[in-house]
C-alpha cells in the first residue's frame, strides 16, 4: 500500500500562511482521493478537504475560502495551501489515500504538527 509522508512548518503567527506536503511512495494517479485530516488538542480527528482523481475538492466549511487542496499526480504529491490561519487550526495534520466510498488505504502516519500563536 501507498506510503505517505506529511511535511510543513511547525510554527506560524495568526494571519500567516503555511504550505503542508505530503510525499507517497508510489504513484497516486489511480487513487480515488487523496485527503488532509487533522487532530487539534482535545478533540476528535476531523476531515480537512479532500481531492478526487479529477481534481475536485472537498473543503470542510470550517477552513473554506482559506485552504486549498492540490496533488500532482506527476510528483506523487499532495498539498495543503493554508492562508490567514487561525490559532484554531493548531492540530496535526495527516495526508490520507482513499479509495471510492471515503474508504482509507493505509495506515496513519505521523503527521505533521502546525501550530498557529504569536
């Protein structure tokens, strides 16, 4: 199965923006939908936005019109633009492959943390 690696900057100020990567192992053309989730302190996991093998994205309402999601099939990639972050988006943040149905593949990674403060 796909292995996916998440990577960004830990520490970001209120109103700044942030770019979260997430590298696989292998090709992610076939994969239905590759997706973001985070976990903030204290609550449950939560989807984030997700983007399906034509492109189109599934963006949680609590992020939307500040988050972007984008993969590059050609890279193996898969993004996270994050702009005019809040202290509310402080969480650690997993990349996820899904097949049809929101199935996951795989296992949870590590994640990368990102924290929102002055």
């Amino acid at each position: 199965q796909v292995q996916l690696v998440e990577s960004g900057v830990d520490l970001v100020q209120p109103g700044g923006s942030l770019r979260l990567s997430c590298a696989a192992s292998e090709s992610i053309f076939s994969i239905y939908a590759m997706a973001w989730y985070r976990r903030a302190p204290g609550k449950l996991r939560e989807l984030v936005a997700a983007i399906n093998n034509e492109g189109t994205p599934n963006i949680n309402d609590s992020v939307k019109g500040r988050f972007t999601i984008s993969r590059d099939n050609a890279k193996n990639m898969v993004y996270l633009q994050m702009n005019s972050l809040k202290p509310e988006d402080t969480a650690l943040y997993y990349c996820r492959a899904l097949e049809k149905g929101g199935i996951l593949l795989g296992d949870w990674g590590q994640g990368t943390q990102v924290t929102v403060s002055s």
